[in-house]
C-alpha cells in the first residue's frame, strides 16, 4: 500500500500563477504545479520566481505538489536550474 506523505524533492519556482499556484522545476527538469501549504500562508512566506523551495508530490499524481518549505539562499545550488 503507497504511503500518503509524498516525495520529498528540491525544485526552483520558475513562474508564477494564479490563486496561490506555482510552476516549479525539479532536478531532472520536469516542471508541474504546486500549491502554498497552509502552515506557509499563515506565516506569509513570500515565494517569488527564482526561490529554491521543498516541494511534496503526492505518489497518486506527479504533476502536482505542496510547497512546504522556502529553502534558504545560502544553500548551494547543486544543478543548472538557475540559468532557466
């Protein structure tokens, strides 16, 4: 039986949409869509394009996920994504 939690990936925020929405890229270059956590709009985290985010993509549908966390800016970038 699949677990419920998701997997867990690094992504960058590529472009913005409507209704709390945004399309991140992961490593390997696919992109999807994923939505604010509600723990994030309570603290009103600002994500822009071009922030490293954490980003739970739940096992049922990979071309949606959760945003739950904005990493730091001090975290080394390990691939190429920056240059998109």
């Amino acid at each position: 039986m699949p677990t419920r939690d998701g997997l867990k990936e690094q992504a960058l925020v590529v472009e913005r949409l409507s209704m709390a929405r945004f399309r991140v890229e992961l490593a390997g270059g696919r992109r999807l869509s994923a939505t604010v956590s509600g723990r994030l709009r309570l603290n009103f985290t600002r994500i822009a394009p071009g922030h490293r985010v954490l980003v739970s993509v739940s096992p049922y549908d990979l071309n949606q996920g959760t945003i739950i966390q904005r990493l730091p800016e001090s975290q080394p970038d390990t691939d190429n994504l920056q240059n998109r």
